[in-house]
C-alpha cells in the first residue's frame, strides 16, 4: 500500500478553494464557476474581482436570455 501524504498546506489550499468555489456559485446562483475562478488561489484579488463581475455579468445576461 502506497502511504502517499499531502502538505497540510496543500490540505488546507483544497479545502479553501472548494469552499469559497461553493460559496460563489450559492451566492451568484451559478451552476458551474469559469476556469478563472475555479483557480482562484492563482489570482489576485484585484483580478479576482474582475473575473468574479465578468461572470456575473455573463450568467445574468444568460438567465435572461432563458426566462425572456
């Protein structure tokens, strides 16, 4: 049997980025967050929040498009 072990820093990584993940797909109700924010630990914040209104932008004109 292989004894494989993560970092708890990689650990804790994972865990962060799935739950802030599911945090903004609750809170923007998006189905599936875009790549750029599914790699969200590789961004900075400044980039973050440009990616984050972009894609807000994007599923409300989509949610539109399938209620109009």
């Amino acid at each position: 049997m292989n004894n494989f072990k993560l970092p708890n820093q990689l650990i804790m990584s994972l865990i962060q980025n799935y739950v802030v993940s599911k945090y903004l797909q609750s809170q923007f109700l998006m189905e599936k967050l875009p790549n750029t924010l599914q790699n969200l630990h590789e961004l900075k914040f400044v980039d973050f929040i440009k990616e984050l209104n972009k894609s807000n932008k994007k599923f409300r004109m989509d949610a539109t498009i399938k209620n109009g």
